[in-house]
C-alpha cells in the first residue's frame, strides 16, 4: 500500500481483517491463505565502465549512471526479478561506453535505507543473469 508521500507503508489491520473475511468466504474448503506484509529491499548498483577515449569520461559516467537509474524509477511490483541484462543493456546503450569492466548488485540497509537484509548472492538464478523474487 502506497502512503501519501508515495512510500510503501503496512496495510492496516481493518484492510487485513476485511481481505480475511472476503478470503474466507470465497475460498476452497482446503485452502489456507497467510497475509503477510511485503518486505522492502533496497538494491544498489556497483558497476565500472570503460568510455571511449574520445568521451569525457566523467559524461559518459553520469549518463550511464542516469540510465541505470531510470531503470529503477518504474514501480515494480512484489517479487519482480531484477534481469542484469537489462542493467547492462542500459549501460553499454550509452553513448561513449566501449565496455563493462565491473557489474555487481549490492544490498543497502542502515540509515535511509530498509533494514531488511537480503543476500543477493543467495538469490541470483542458475545463468546468474537476474536476481530472483524474495
């Protein structure tokens, strides 16, 4: 649920309570269904280029940052997976990047950040070209 400055915020106990009674009574007699809250992760990107040596390196270096970025703009939704080919399509698109020398997710907690720890090694698929769903 989206609070009003647009951050997730907990689903409140009466919408919980309202979605288990509907559940309830709209469910196969064996089901059993568990409401939990969704865990917030935050994802930080650790990558080193190689610009072409007619760029400004440092242009090339914002504008792939800019890129990586708007990857991460768009809501997602719960579970979604981040594909690194995606991130590294994005990357090598910009102009002035001959090469990815370095691509790595990293997990942020602490401070700003969610104090959910997940271990994004752990939960890279089988061809380590995407992160799976928590």
């Amino acid at each position: 649920m989206r609070g009003q400055i647009g951050k997730l915020v907990e689903t409140n106990s009466t919408i919980k309570e309202n979605l288990k009674v509907w559940l309830n009574n709209n469910k196969i007699l064996n089901d059993t269904i568990d409401l939990l809250n969704a865990r917030i992760v935050n994802i930080g990107v650790d990558f080193t280029i190689l610009a072409d040596l007619e760029s400004n390196k440092y242009d090339v270096l914002s504008k792939a940052i800019f890129n990586v970025k708007s990857y991460f703009k768009r809501t997602r939704e719960v579970g979604e997976p981040i594909f690194l080919s995606e991130i590294r399509d994005m990357i090598r698109k910009t102009n002035g990047v001959v090469d990815i020398i370095r691509l790595k997710l990293k997990n942020k907690t602490g401070g700003i950040y969610s104090g959910v720890r997940y271990n994004i090694e752990n939960n890279m698929s089988a061809d380590r070209k995407n992160v799976k769903r928590t």
